[in-house]
C-alpha cells in the first residue's frame, strides 16, 4: 500500500486515545512506535502502514478494522443550504454546520446585543461578509468593513456589534468540546 492509499485515521486514534485517557507517550511505549510519528498520524501530517496501525490498535485496545471503521465513519461532506436551517436558533442566527464537529460556524443577521461579552475556549474569527460590525476586545475596539477578518485567540473577552443595518457577520471556531492543544 502506498502512501497515497493507506488509510487516514489520525482523527479516530486521538479520539479513541482521548477515551481511554492515554499520552501520546504511554501509546508510544505500547506500540513500538515514537511519539513524534503518532503525533503527525494524529494530525494527519503521516499515514501509517497496515502494520503500524496494526500496532497502534493494539496500543489504544481496539483493532486495525475499527479504527479504520471510525475514521471512515468521521469522514463528512455536508451541504446546508442557504434557506436551510439546521439548528433551531434564535432570530437572526443560522448554524453553518450541521452536526456536532471540530468546527462551530454560525452567521448573524441584524443587530445584536453589544452589551453580551464573550469569551470562548477555543480560537475563532470573525468575518463581515456585508455591512459593518465593531468588535470590542481586550480594551481595544476594531472597526470591521465588509470583507474584513478578525482572529481571537482562546480565552479573549470580547462583545460585537453591528453598525450598519443588514451586517452579516460570520463567526468560525474550534468546538468548545474539542481540546484544542498540541498533545
């Protein structure tokens, strides 16, 4: 099997990692393996080999199939259509992903309560795809323009609002139930 054909299961060992409540360092002792390889098969930087992950199951007490099984399970492609509305959600919000993933993406509509402070675990950005928004984050304010971006790192505080009538803001972020860290 060459590269290009071996399986990609970096998602479904860290989860099954995760589960059992092993580092990296403890799956490397069991499997034979190093800690740097199972790392980048996690991150889907390298492609283990049958037997690699022949091992690697063994290490996370499960076998080669389910692995395969679960990381072909976690493999989506799903479109939600503009008049859709996956979610139930307040006025003015609509979820851009259906389904609990790594990724959280809602779109806001109108105006919005700028006196509501946010503050996330995970990283996020927000991007005016029309009108005007001002953001307010760590003291400072930011006045975003139609195309523009703006990146918070985990743990920033901060409130938005519109300041012109139909903004539509898009907000992406890591999932609050994903780990987000290098281990």
């Amino acid at each position: 099997m060459d590269d290009k054909d071996s399986p990609r299961v970096g998602a479904a060992v860290k989860k099954r990692r995760r589960a059992l409540k092993l580092t990296l360092a403890v799956v490397a002792s069991r499997s034979g393996l190093s800690v740097p390889f199972l790392s980048q098969v996690e991150n889907e930087r390298a492609r283990p080999s049958e037997r690699s992950l022949e091992l690697v199951a063994g290490a996370l007490e499960t076998s080669a199939a389910e692995l395969l099984a679960a990381a072909e399970a976690a493999r989506t492609v799903d479109v939600v259509r503009a008049e859709e509305h996956p979610h139930a959600m307040p006025e003015g919000v609509r979820s851009l992903v259906r389904g609990r993933h790594q990724l959280h993406a809602l779109e806001f509509t109108g105006e919005r309560d700028a006196g509501r402070e946010f503050q996330h675990r995970n990283d996020e950005l927000l991007f005016v795809a029309d009108g005007a928004a001002e953001v307010e984050a760590e003291g400072r304010a930011y006045r975003l323009e139609r195309g523009d971006t703006l990146y918070l790192s985990g743990g920033v505080r901060h409130r938005w609002r519109a300041t012109e009538p139909g903004t539509r803001l898009l907000v992406v972020a890591v999932a609050e139930h994903i780990e987000a860290d290098d281990t």
